[in-house]
C-alpha cells in the first residue's frame, strides 16, 4: 500500500525553488535513504513532506489523502519526524517521549494510562526505558538519538522521516539505530525515509535509494537495482567505485586506486 | 505519580498555604488595631454572606474597603504578571522575554494615561486594553517575519523600540499636561493604593486567562522545544501562539490599568519557579501564579510595614528587590556555563 506519493513536487522558500518534478511513491515497510550532496534539498525535501514547508507546486498524497487536507494534529498521528536539533530544554527523557503522544490526546484531558503503556513500550523497543528519569540534555548523543526514535514510536504513526540520524554517533550506535529502524519498518509495516551521508551505510540498511542532485531526482529505486558507480560519479562529480565481498556490495572513491 | 510531580503538587499546596497566611497577616497590619477574630468575620461575612456582627462597621471598612482591596491587587496582579511572563518567555523562547520588553506594558500604561487626559477614567480598564492590544498588533506586525520564522529576537527588538515611542509618548502627555502629571507617574511606577471598584472584573479575566493558559501546559511544553519540532508533533504552532499572546496581553492590560507598571515579577519569577520544578508548564503555570502573589504582596507588605518605605510605590521596590535579585540569577546561570 503506497504510503506517500509525490507527483510533480515543486517545493522551498517563497520565490527560491529549491526542489523541482519530483516524483516518487513509498510503499508500507519500505526504508528509503536520501543520498544528496550538502546542499541539494533533503532537509527541505523532508520538511515539505512533513508539512513544515507548503509545496510551491505539485500535490503530496499521504495515505491517499492530500497532505493540505490533514490538520496539524492528524498529520502528527501519521508522519514523525526525528530532526537533528532540538532546542535543548530540561525535560527527562520520558517527558521528551510521553510529547509524542500529544496528537492522540484531546485537548482537556490528560495522559491516560494507555498512553503511558505505549510510551513505556516505545522506549523499552528503543532500549532506552532505563534512562527514563534522566534529562535529556544529560543523555549521550545515541542515547538522544534514542529518545527521538522513542518520541517517533509513540506518535504510533505510518510514515518515519529522519534527518542524519546517525550523525554525531559512534559506529556502534550508527549501526545500532539503522538495524532497529530496518526492523521497525518491516515489523511495524511503516515506511521510513532518511537523509543519510554514509552510502555504505544506507547500502546496508536502506530497502531503497533515492539520489538527489541539484534538487532533482537523479535515480530512485531498490538499492540494488539503481546503485551505480556511474551515477555517484555523476551525483558527487568524482569517480567511485563499487565491491562487492561475500554478497554484500561496498562503495569508495576511486581516488585511491 | 512520580516523586518530582509529588515534590512539585507539595510545593504548590504548600505556597498557597503561605499565600493565605501571608495575606491574612497583613490584614491585621496597620495603624488601627483590628483583632484577628473580627478579622475572619469580616472576610466570612462579605466572601461568604456568613454573618456573625462581631466587627464595627468602621473596622468592615478598614478590614474589607482599605486593606482586604491593597491584598488581593497585590495577589491578583503579582500572579497575572508572573503567568504572563511564563508564557511570554516559552513563545518567545527567549529568557528576558516579558510583557514589558514587548511594549505590551507600555501600550497599557499610554491607554491609561489618555484615558486620563481625556477625563474619562470611567474606561480606564478598556483604554489600557486598547493600548496594550495596539502595541502587540504593531509589534507583531512590525516583527511579524519574526514570529513565523521563528527568529525570536525580530520581535523582541521591535517590542524594545514600541515601548520606547510609548514612553516618549508618555512623556510628552505629561509635559504637556502638568496639572495631571502625578496622576500618571503612578503608571509609570506602579501602586496598589489606588482603590479600584474592578476587582471582580479583575479576578475573572486573570482566573480565565490562567485557565486558558493551563489548557494550553502541553502546546507550551513542546513549544519549548522549537518551533518545528511543536509542528511535527502536531501543535497548530502559528494559532496557538496568537491566542497565548492575546490571552497574556488581555492579563497585561489588566494588571497595568489597576496598578500601573509594575516591572520584574513577570521576569524573575518564572526563572525561580522553573529552577524548581522543572519545564513542566502545568505545574510552573500555577507556582508562577503563587509566587508572583507572593512576591508582590511581600513587596508591598514591606512599604506597609517600614516607615521609611511607606512613601515609595511598589514598583519601585519590586524593581530595589528584583533587578538585584536577577542578576543574582544571570551570574549563576554563567557560572554554571
């Protein structure tokens, strides 16, 4: 089941177009990576997906429903969002988590119990329930990183967008949180799209690559089937090559051939 | 429940007991002698409609039309001051943010003023409303790019420089208007002395705008932590803080107009209460509220009490106490970093 679709997706800043023709369709259990030079849109790409940033031209479906249809409170309980920076407040962990449960709750009430069970679930999925009392801005950068996937899960939506979320971790961590979101997409049937830097990484993890170059798409598709040394030279303007080593397929720049 | 929420619910019940006990005691004080029996009688009597004719009719003037007036100006607007000041420093995610820096005070005060010049003090409260309604139209619109990117300081320095044409036009009103120039310097150093026939109107716009306020605890919880992120998790971002601020504004407008500009609850108070119980906004909405009943009215009682303060308005020493007082808490707070 298509999760979003994009047809002709114009999108950026008032007069500024930043991406331009952009089409695309993520289906349920899906995990798609970003891959894009500094610069070339993703982070306008994922805030127009989540509704931070009204499309200059073109329509986003999200659940077959236009995007511009859904209330601010209906389109949390769909698509989650794990950004990159947070002001830092001093909330514990737990309350940082229990925020994602705002969308489900109504106005005059307050968090019921359901709601804390599926908090507790959703940090103990994420492996973080132990920190639960400690403040968020005492926490280490993965165990952040945590909490924001924690927070996600307990909006219980259908669409996850990340925004690097491996930057700033350790490789035990950047490993540690792609595997847990690859699981969350197929058990959880979500579909996930993430900007990421590490191609490797994204190659490993990702069911789907899409390439960004100049706010275009430059291929979009199975990881397999679309990753190409030709069209990372074309993306990053440097030759790669591609390895392949017991059935797993690594890139490197060709620089040091 | 869990022991930081428990801690927090004990310090709000406990405040609110020093709150009553305070404002009772300051009922006993002043140069007629009133015993606390007749006291209670009085309060039971005109609150309640309980009567037990134990009290003169001279010490239910003194009691209920003198001193009971001064207590609960001090408690309604030390708490309307200190809410708004709460909000105002999460919308704008800016620590120094407070109805005065927005002008909001400023606008109150003019409104005020030239109800005042036009001989028409009958609409004090609705002119203080206009002004302070006025200015933060003006400065949101002259900082409007501010409040939808988000760039916090935008509306702040368009607030600074409002209040400064507000007060040059305050300014001016007096100059040229001598005859009436102690009537509105006590805008600009704020009283409770003044005896005002609103306290009803008072006590309703400041429990209903609290009420909106704490209907509100959680968008201003995740307000906190930015702008985007409050859009991801779903808080219509742009509405809810419109309403907030015309809500605090209303609260603003009404403080000023029965007590003229007093400075620094709005401020140093929401800094103290958070330190306390954390960022939680609906337990620091009501410890805001308390506090800041609390630090006026001690402020007051302080004019009351000592002779050699009994001339000098509130403001006045809210601002002796609490400018110190605040950079008390920015030397910390720099220390820390």
């Amino acid at each position: 089941m298509s999760i979003l679709s994009l047809h002709n997706l114009y999108a950026g800043y008032g007069a500024k177009t930043i991406l331009s023709n952009i089409n695309l369709t993520v289906e349920a259990g899906q995990f798609v990576s970003i891959i894009a030079p500094n610069g070339t849109g993703k982070s306008t790409l994922l805030k127009t997906i989540a509704g931070a940033l009204s499309p200059l031209q073109g329509e986003i479906r999200l659940c077959q429903q236009p995007l511009s249809a859904y209330s601010r409170r209906d389109l949390a309980k769909k698509t989650a969002v794990v950004a990159s920076d947070i002001d830092s407040v001093n909330f514990s962990a737990w309350q940082m988590v229990m925020m994602g449960r705002f969308p489900h709750i109504p106005r005059f009430s307050s968090p019921s119990e359901a709601d804390k069970a599926v908090v507790q679930s959703a940090m103990e999925d994420a492996a973080i329930w132990p920190k639960r009392d400690s403040l968020y801005s005492h926490l280490s950068q993965g165990e952040k990183q945590k909490v924001m996937i924690a927070r996600a899960l307990a909006q219980q939506s259908e669409l996850l967008l990340l925004d690097e979320p491996t930057a700033h971790l350790d490789i035990c961590n950047q490993y540690g949180i792609l595997q847990f979101i690859k699981d969350l997409a197929k058990r959880k049937q979500m579909a996930v799209i993430a900007a990421i830097h590490d191609i490797n990484l994204a190659l490993h993890f990702s069911t789907h690559l899409l390439f960004l170059k100049d706010g275009k798409i430059l291929g979009n598709g199975p990881a397999d089937e679309v990753l190409s040394s030709e069209i990372l030279s074309e993306l990053y303007g440097m030759p790669f090559t591609l390895r392949r080593d017991a059935g797993t397929v690594y890139v490197r720049p060709a620089l040091f051939e | 429940m869990k022991p930081i929420t428990l801690k927090a619910y004990t310090i709000i019940i406990f405040s609110a007991l020093l709150l009553s006990t305070i404002a009772f005691f300051m009922l006993t004080v002043g140069s007629a002698t009133i015993s606390p029996s007749a006291i209670g009688s009085v309060l039971l009597d005109q609150i309640f409609g309980i009567s037990q004719h134990n009290f003169s009719p001279i010490e239910q003037v003194i009691v209920w039309e003198v001193r009971w007036q001064r207590i609960a100006l001090a408690i309604l607007v030390g708490s309307g001051l200190a809410v708004s000041g709460t909000c105002f420093q999460t919308i704008f995610k800016n620590p120094l943010a407070d109805p005065f820096l927005l002008g909001v005070s400023s606008g109150a005060a003019l409104g005020a003023a030239a109800s005042i010049l036009l001989h028409s003090t009958q609409f004090l409260i609705p002119f203080a409303f206009f002004g302070a309604i006025m200015s933060l139209i003006f400065v949101s619109l002259v900082g409007r790019q501010g409040l939808i990117a988000g760039a916090s300081h935008h509306l702040l320095l368009a607030g600074i420089a409002c209040s400064s044409l507000l007060n040059a036009l305050l300014s001016a009103g007096m100059a040229l208007n001598a005859n009436k120039m102690h009537l509105i310097v006590f805008w600009l150093l704020g009283s409770l002395t003044n005896y005002t026939d609103s306290l009803l109107p008072l006590l309703f716009l400041i429990t209903a705008g609290f009420l909106i306020t704490m209907v509100f605890a959680r968008d201003l919880d995740i307000l906190a932590l930015g702008d985007n992120e409050a859009r991801f998790l779903g808080v219509d971002v742009n509405r809810v803080k419109l309403l907030l601020l015309i809500v605090t504004t209303l609260i603003t407008g009404a403080c000023v107009s029965v007590s003229g500009i007093i400075g620094f609850i709005g401020l140093i108070i929401p800094h103290m209460v958070r330190k306390i119980v954390g960022p939680e906004h609906f337990l620091l909405l009501p410890l805001s509220a308390i506090w800041g009943a609390l630090f006026l009215l001690l402020a007051d009682s302080l004019t009351r009490m000592l002779p050699l303060l009994s001339s000098i308005p509130v403001g006045v020493v809210t601002a002796l106490f609490g400018s110190p007082f605040f950079l008390y808490i920015l030397y910390l707070t720099g220390r820390r970093q």
